[in-house]
C-alpha cells in the first residue's frame, strides 16, 4: 500500500483527534491509499455470494467487480459496479446473482484507471444431493494476545469450502487491560478502548491488516455474527459489564456505532439472524444471541451479598431468578424463526440441522476439586473465584452466567423445539476460550451435540490455574459434568468439521504456538457423531 500524508488525513485529525495522530501506526493505517485491506467475501447461497473490499480515493471510488472460473480471468463469467464510499469509510461490498451452485469462483476489483485489487477465491453452496462439505469454525481472536496461527493453518487446507466466525472477532480493550502486556508485534490501534465510531472503525482496521486473517478472508467464504466484545465485554440489549454511561455516552449510541462498522467491515449483509442451505446436507442456522433480545445477565455475587446463609441464598437463586421462564437470549421473534426453520428443515429432508452461535449451550458446573486447586498458585482473586464456583455446582448451579447456562428456560425451549422437529442437531459455539464437546438431552432423551471451539489467541483455564495439569482439569470437569464428552482448557487454534450424510466428524486443532507466526506442530482431536445417534459416538 502506498502510504501519503494528505489534506485528508490533516481533516481526519477532527475525528481522531491530533493525539492519535501522533500514535505510532495510526498515520499509516489512516493514510493509506488504494485497494487498503484484500478482499473478502460471505454468505453464500447456491446461485449468490456476497463480494467485500476497501479502497481508499481521494472521494468516493466507482469499482467494477469482475468474477471468473479461473484465475486468469479467461472469462468473467459475473460481476457488477459498486462504489466504495468515504461514508462507510471506502468499504464496498455488492451481492453477486445468477452463479453455479457448487462452484469455485475467482474475484477482483478493478479502478476506471486499471488499478486491480488482489484475486480472491469464492464458492457456492451445493443444491441437490451433496456428498461431502467442510467447515471451519474460529472464534475469540484477540490480536495482542498472539499470531494469528490458526487463520493461517485454515487458510492452507484443501478440504473446507466454508469459514464460520461465531464471534469476538475483534477485542475493545485499550493497552494494559486485557492482556496486561502485549505479544511483540501485536498492538492494535487506537490505543484506548474503542468507543467511537472513529476507534472502532480503527480496530477493525488494524485486526484486517493481519497477512492470515487477510489470506483466510481471500481464500474462503465466510459467515461472521458478532458476540460481545466487538461492541464491548458480556453485552446484552440495554447495556454491558464493559459500558460505564457516565463516561462513554449513551448505550444504544455505541450499540448502533459497533454494529454499523461491523457491517462496514464484514462480508456480512443487514439481516441479524439467517439460515443456508448446504444442498441436502445440512441447514445452517445464524442466530443472533447477544443484543437482540437477551436479558441481562444474572450475577451470582449480586444474588447471595449480605446473605447470611449462603447455602439458602443460593438455592433461592437457582429456584427464583436462575429458573425464570421468562428469561431469553434471542427473543420471541428469533425463536419461533428458528423453531420452524428446524421444522422446515427437517421435513425437506434435510440430514444435519446445524446451530453456528455465539455462546457454549451444554451444561457445565465446577467440579469439586476446584476447592483444593485454589491454593496452587492462584491469585486471591482467582481463589475468591473458584470457591465461588464450587458452591455454586453444590447448589446444582453452573458457573458461567453469560453462557446458555445462565438462561435455563430460553435453553430448554430450544431444545424442545429440536426434539420436536426430530432434528439431528449439531450446535457450534465459541466465546468461552475452551474446548467442549457436549452431548445434548432434554427430558432424558439425547437431542443432539456440541462442538464448542477454543479461542485463536484469548487464554483459557490455564491461565488462572497454571501449577494444575490439563488433563487433570479435564478429567475433574469430566466426572463433574455426565453431558461432557470432551474438554481441553489449555490451547489454541480453531474447529473443523466434514459433514457427510451419515456423519459428522469434529476436530479440535491446536496450534503449537500463539506467541510466533507459524502453522507447523498442528496436532487435533476429534469426535463423530452419527445421524440419527444425537450423541458423539463411543
């Protein structure tokens, strides 16, 4: 990219604030000129695909987009016109019609004067019967905390055909937060918490500017929804732990900011919840679980301060607040969406009905050596923490309150709906930073499973508990939870699934290292599950 210091960039100086101008990087990223960020492209259907770039003129850009069979562009099968406007800061994206289902696709940009943007590789969904399709789910990259890795080993492979982010795209912490200290190499921009419409646009900026987040976008199709911290930390819809009014303005303000830029910057179209249809495989369903209709989230310290018996202050928790049947996460609207969409689904005779959200959906509680593992190393902090935990599992509660966990009701509603479909239910999640495989049940009966990924960079478990052994933790949260099939708390990388008629098979991939850029020392785990079965098998 060619980088000018122009009138431009002096007038930006108003929204940024000449400060941040001054912040090494912020110049460069501000001033660069031309095709910015690659390209990127999501959301496809059997006959469309959605098409992404940047680029940064004097004014507004007119671009013509051009896409081909092949990478010479022999023949541009498809294409059209889009402007790349200064009000949605140059991003440009357009919605290509009349494709070939099943199909590989090549796709540029080209200026009026022949500037090209760099080739990106595209596909189809299948339509019809459909034998194989792959699928790569990441979440929680939070870019100081490490390399990319994991976008870079996905971006290599040869046998996925579609990229599923469920969330924590970007992180909003400003420096010294989280973490404390960055990864060299990996400090991201503004460098305050993003609040503005000016910050956040900056850190989708920086995050887009990674070689492998940027290689995976140009190779693949990608299905992106937001979780919380690309608005700010354990959002819901009136608010956040992370959002102070007094200091950072009001809460629907920066909601709306956030979401607009995610738009801006994402492959993403306007609609908040979607389904695909991966031909006779399998429906993917895109809900939205964080600020269309969630409640608050419960706190559990809120619930049992000043109680004397906490014993009885928290099984009044569990049966007053925590089992409230009117608690949600998606709303009335989203749910009876999804309930007859696993209907449909189910009745057009499709095999997998697949759930790619945000949040963990199985059941996990503390186990009981939590207790004696607090004295090994952990912080005062942590300590108060997991003895927290454990009395809460005593009480019959989970621990996390942002997850499905902390809406029971809202939880087993879906569920129902699942088994009265007779679906075959895969659900995909991410946002907790650890491993899970989790069969699902309802009543008794299995309804489906759960593959819910580790984070690309974010630290799990083994963070607050470095002196206990991974598969000592494993086998303490195994024997705690029946429904939990598969835990790994201490690593990082992302999930891939192949999905075929009669099964679906899982893995975790774990990167050998997050604080380096490379992709060598990949080792996976992994679990089937078969149709029909609702459960991983033995």
């Amino acid at each position: 990219m060619t980088i000018m210091m122009d009138r431009r960039l002096l007038l930006q100086a108003g929204v940024f604030g000449l400060a941040a101008l001054a912040t090494p990087g912020v110049a460069q990223l501000l001033g660069a000129r031309g095709f910015t960020h690659g390209v990127a492209s999501g959301e496809p259907s059997a006959r469309s695909v959605l098409l992404w770039t940047r680029h940064v003129g004097s004014g507004d850009s007119r671009l013509r987009c051009e896409m081909a069979s092949d990478v010479a562009f022999t023949t541009v099968v498809a294409g059209g016109d889009v402007v790349a406007s200064a009000q949605h800061d140059h991003c440009a994206k357009l919605t290509v019609d009349g494709l070939v289902p099943d199909r590989w696709y090549y796709y540029r940009f080209v200026t009026p004067d022949g500037a090209i943007s760099d080739i990106g590789r595209t596909r189809t969904l299948p339509d019809g019967d459909t034998p194989r399709f792959g699928i790569g789910l990441f979440s929680c990259s939070n870019m100081p905390f490490g390399w990319f890795n994991a976008y870079g080993h996905a971006a290599q492979r040869s046998d996925l055909d579609l990229m599923v982010h469920v969330g924590d795209y970007i992180y909003e912490y400003g420096p010294g937060i989280y973490p404390t200290k960055d990864v060299a190499g990996r400090s991201v921009l503004p460098a305050n918490e993003m609040v503005t419409l000016a910050d956040y646009r900056l850190r989708h900026a920086s995050y887009r500017a990674d070689p492998d987040l940027r290689r995976l976008h140009q190779s693949f199709p990608m299905l992106g929804q937001w979780d919380d911290h690309e608005l700010t930390n354990d959002a819901w819809k009136d608010g956040a732990e992370n959002h102070q009014p007094a200091t950072e303005g009001d809460w629907a303000m920066r909601k709306a900011v956030a979401e607009r830029v995610y738009r801006e910057w994402m492959p993403v179209s306007d609609k908040r919840y979607d389904s695909y249809q991966i031909g006779s495989l399998a429906t993917l369903f895109r809900p939205e679980t964080r600020i269309t209709a969630r409640d608050r989230q419960l706190d559990l310290d809120e619930a049992i301060a000043g109680r004397g018996d906490l014993a009885k202050a928290l099984a009044d928790f569990r049966d007053g607040p925590w089992s409230a049947k009117d608690r949600t996460v998606m709303g009335a609207q989203q749910e009876a969406w999804l309930h007859a969409g696993l209907q449909q689904s189910v009745r057009s005779g499709t095999r997998w009905q697949i759930l790619a959200q945000q949040i963990v959906i199985g059941t996990i509680r503390a186990p009981e050596t939590f207790d004696s593992w607090t004295a090994d190393g952990a912080s005062p902090q942590v300590r108060r923490a997991m003895m927290g935990m454990v009395a809460a599992a005593r009480a019959g509660l989970p621990f996390n309150m942002d997850a499905w966990d902390g809406y029971p009701a809202a939880r087993e509603r879906l569920l129902n709906a699942a088994q009265a479909a007779d679906s075959n239910l895969v659900v995909l999640s991410g946002d907790s930073h650890n491993a899970w495989g989790n069969n699902l049940t309802n009543d008794g009966r299995a309804v489906g499973v759960e593959y819910a990924g580790h984070a690309v960079t974010s630290p799990g478990f083994e963070t607050y508990l470095p002196a206990v052994a991974p598969k000592d933790f494993a086998k303490a949260l195994w024997q705690a939870n029946p429904g939990l099939a598969y835990a790994d708390t201490s690593r990082r990388g992302y999930v891939s699934l192949q999905l075929t008629p009669d099964r679906v098979r899982g893995e975790w991939h774990y990167v050998d290292t997050i604080l380096t850029r490379s992709t060598a020392g990949v080792v996976s785990d992994g679990l089937d599950v078969r149709w029909g079965d609702r459960c991983f098998s033995a």
